[in-house]
C-alpha cells in the first residue's frame, strides 16, 4: 500500500485493477494501479458472493472510481463505480489477455519503484488497455509501444534514434538491453552486456514506438522480421531494467 496513505483515513482516487488474490471464504485483495495514489492493495469484502454490491466491478483491467479507507497494511474497498468495463472484450481473446496481464504486470513494478510518475503511467495503462480492448493495433505492437513509454517515463529512457554512449546518429547498428541503440563502434567495443545486431530499420521503428506514431509502426510493421525482432528486444529491454523478472512472460503467446 501506499506509504502516502495514513491509517483508516478514508480516501477517493481512479484505478485500474491490476490483479486480484482470494482472501477467506468470501473476500478478495484487489491490486490496483491508482491515479494519485501509487499502488494499493485493498479488501474487498464480500465481493465472492453473488449477492456483492462490488459485482464484476473489480476484475482484473477494468478501469474504476473508488472510496476507501486505509488501513495499516491493506485498504478497505467501500464503493466502486465502473468507469471504462475492459475486463470482458480483453478476456474474450487469449492472445490480448496475455498482453493485458505483461502490461498490468509491467506496470505494478514501474509505479511501486516510483509513486510519484504513477498519474503518468496511469493514463500511459489506460491508453494501452482502451487500444487493447478497442483492437485498435496488434497487441504486440501496444505491449511494445506500453513498454518504450512507460520505461521512459520511469527515468530508463530508451536510445532509439541516436547511439545510446556516444549519441552519435549515423551507423545505428546494434541492440543493447541496457540502453537500447549503439552505433556501429560502441556496438563493437564490449561497453555494455548483451548487444544485439540490429536491422537498418529498427531505429526509425523503435523511435514510432515510443513516440506512439502509429502510422510509422503500421508502415514498417509490415515487415514481420523487424517487429518480432523488435518485440523480443523490447522484452530484454524490460526484464534488464525490472529487479524481479516477470512472471507474466511466460504465458505471453509466441508471435506467428
Ligand atoms: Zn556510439
């Protein structure tokens, strides 16, 4: 919970349901992604019965308003209203489920390493679950897209259009998990761990990723080595920057 939060102080904030844990025989620990608040654990009691006043209101990946009041260790849900219902179009397919949970799960450690960016990856989340839920883009291409932002506004910002050591801008040809792209000299002179070769295009890919130009992604998209290369590079990028790995890659799809 939220060091923010004093105790039983009662409390108003948006949220997406990251996830939820079963709590008693009837009751459920609902992690959310707050707007002002960071990340909050909360109770909400009652809410297996079929009879709960909560309904399907607090599934994972619905956005929602909410009051509660703070505990010492969690928060106790007192009224929930839906504000955008995506739990269903995103549980109606398996491959955006997948997505959706690397998202919420990307998210939960990007704003509990930094409570004080959690209105921007609020809305960075929410924008990508509405494009999820919509079918706006590929999955992949919002996960990856999710992913350059949301990294960049946690202060990891991702080298794309220049060499991410020397910031020189010509022979962009390598891939470091660490920093993203480095020129051809820096590639090849052992300065960061794991460099990857890149193709001529990824730059100017990985640039319309993070700069959400989705009319560039779409173009280059079309190449379908370049964007699950891409994916894969993304990921990397993720998991170097992460203290835990994350659990949700596992169930994510394969690319075909
Ligand atoms: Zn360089």
């Amino acid at each position: 919970m939220s060091s923010a939060l004093s105790t039983n102080k009662s409390f108003r904030d948006s949220a997406i349901v990251l996830r939820t844990q079963d709590l008693g025989e009837t009751d459920r620990i609902i992690v959310l992604c707050t707007r002002e608040h960071g990340i909050v654990h909360a109770v909400a009691k009652g809410v297996r019965r079929s009879s709960s006043k909560f309904g399907a209101r607090l599934e994972p990946f619905m956005l929602v308003e909410f009051s509660a009041s703070s505990g010492k260790k969690l928060a106790t849900i007192s009224q929930v209203v839906t504000r955008r219902a995506y739990a269903a179009p995103i549980a109606a397919d398996y491959g955006v489920f997948t997505v959706a949970a690397v998202l919420c799960e990307l998210a939960e450690q990007l704003v509990q390493n930094d409570q004080d960016a959690s209105v921007g990856q609020f809305s960075l989340l929410a924008g990508a679950l509405s494009a999820l839920a919509h079918r706006s883009h590929s999955p992949y291409r919002i996960l990856d897209s999710y992913t350059a932002r949301s990294f960049s506004l946690a202060g990891w910002d991702l080298a794309t259009s220049a060499c991410g050591i020397c910031a020189s801008l010509d022979d962009l040809a390598y891939f470091s998990a660490e920093v993203g792209v480095l020129c051809q000299n820096c590639g090849r002179r052992n300065l960061v761990q794991r460099v990857t070769p890149i193709s001529e295009e990824t730059p100017s890919y990985l640039t319309a990723l993070k700069a959400g130009d989705w009319e560039t992604v779409r173009a280059l998209a079309t190449t379908p080595s370049l964007s699950v290369r891409s994916s894969r590079l993304m990921m990397e990028y993720a998991q170097w920057h992460l203290e835990r790995p994350l659990k949700t890659l596992a169930i994510l799809e394969t690319e075909s």
